[in-house]
C-alpha cells in the first residue's frame, strides 16, 4: 500500500519507493548507538505549540494584567482611558493575521489598569466585593477546565452559532445601555440593567448578568477548544500568544460581568 498519496509525501525522506536516496555515510557502531539514543524533538525543537508553552505564555500575559491592576488600583482615574485604549488594542490583536508578543502584552498591562480601577471603585462602594468576584471568576474557569478536560464540554457548530448570535446582541444592548447612561436617558446606575423587569423587584441586570456569565463560561470552552486544536495541529509556537490572548480577554469578561452582577444584587437588597 503507498504511503500517501499527497505530493508533500513524495520526498525521499519519507522513504517512498521508486525514489533514489543518497546513501549513508559510513558510521560507527557507537556513533548509531548515540543516533539512536538521542530523546525525540519535542515542540521546542520544532517549534510547535504546546500546551506546556501555552501556560507559560498565559502567566506572563497574566502576571502583566495583574502589575497594571496594581497601578489601576491606586489610581483609578485611568480606569476609563485605558479601557478606551484596550479596547482599540483587543480589536487589532483579534484581527491581526500573526500574533505579535508586544501587542498582546501591552493590551494584557492597560486591560489591567482598567480592571484596577473599576475594582478600586467598586470596592469603595461594596466592600468585599472584588474578592467575591475574584473566587466567582476562578470557580468557574477551574469548573469549565476541568469539565473541558473531562470531554464533559465541548464546542460544537450549533452552540457557537448560537454563542455568537448572543453575543453580537448582547454588545448591541451594552453599546445601547451606556448611550442611554451617557446621554440621561436613563437614571439607574448601570442604566437599563438597574430597571426593574414589568411587574416584578428583580432588576434586569441580574438576568442579563447570569447569561453574560453563562456565554463568558463557554467562550472559555472556545478558548481550550483552539489550544487542543492548535497543539493537536502543530500550530506555529507564536500561535500560543494568540492562545493567552483569548483566555486573558475571556477571563476579564468573566470578572467585570461578576463584579456588576454582585453589585446589583447587593445594591437590590
């Protein structure tokens, strides 16, 4: 039986018949024995990705959106103007055709003075809460890991067609939201999200809240998704970049949607 029949494969290296070789030197017994012995060229030497570089490259992104927190946190007036600026930076690293280190870290350093200080703001006004989000937010990504690499989760066509149709609505209700916020058309501190649903105390913030956190939760079965994908595939090394990239930005989500979600019911209590 051939080999294979892709043209990629018809290379004497792969040993395809009817191909001539260049014969090999002459060598020693111990210098076939040291040939032979030497360990297989793991994703370093090829310069593959690997879930071992992945996590490396996720700490340092993480360690560099944990130092702009700090900062955030004991100035929390630059909260709003880095979120302005991580958020021209998220676009350019989404679209961006091959990941680049500098971008991704210098996203990962403003994202962090911005969640720095909306959590130095919120923190004034409901003590306790950042840690309350904090253990929410691991709780989840320690529960959606391990369901993930349990084969409990995974990505499918129909819910990321769903996933994504929810989440084109939901930004289109955020950017309405603070519009209205911005432009008094409404007197609720997080705008629509503080009115009460017609006939009922429960603000719509905590039900918008709990499918925000629900669509947060399987963006990050997307995000493991890629990373066995990629690993799987042989993805380029760089491509791990783009891998902390996604989990960064789908763990800030996560946060932000717990720390607004806690806050309303606080606030509503």
């Amino acid at each position: 039986m051939a080999l294979s029949s892709n043209p990629a494969f018809k290379n004497a290296a792969f040993g395809n018949g009817g191909v001539k070789t260049a014969s090999a030197p002459n060598m020693s017994a111990a210098q076939l024995d040291d040939l032979y012995g030497r360990p297989a060229a793991g994703p370093a030497e090829t310069d593959r990705m690997s879930y071992e570089d992945t996590i490396v490259k996720t700490t340092i992104t993480f360690a560099i959106l944990l130092a702009g927190a700090v900062v955030g946190w004991i100035i929390p007036i630059l909260a709003l103007p880095a979120a302005l600026i991580g958020f021209v930076l998220a676009l350019v690293n989404t679209f961006k055709k091959v990941p680049s280190r500098g971008l991704i870290l210098t996203y990962a350093a403003f994202e962090g003075v911005f969640v720095g200080g909306i959590s130095y703001i919120f923190e004034n006004i409901y003590e306790g809460i950042v840690v309350q989000a904090v253990l929410a937010t691991l709780s989840v990504f320690v529960v959606t890991l391990l369901l993930f690499a349990n084969g409990k989760v995974r990505a499918s066509a129909k819910a990321t067609k769903i996933f994504l149709i929810a989440a084109a609505g939901y930004a289109l209700f955020s950017l309405v939201n603070v519009g209205l916020m911005l432009f008094g058309g409404t007197t609720g501190a997080f705008g629509l999200r503080s009115e009460n649903i017609p006939g009922t105390s429960i603000p719509f913030g905590l039900v918008i809240g709990v499918l925000a956190v629900v669509m947060a939760a399987y963006s990050l079965v997307l995000d493991f998704d890629t990373i066995q994908r990629g690993v799987r595939n042989g993805a380029a090394r760089i491509y791990g970049w783009q891998a902390a990239f996604g989990l960064i930005t789908t763990i800030v989500w996560l946060y932000v949607e717990f720390i607004r979600l806690i806050a309303i019911f606080r606030g509503n209590n």
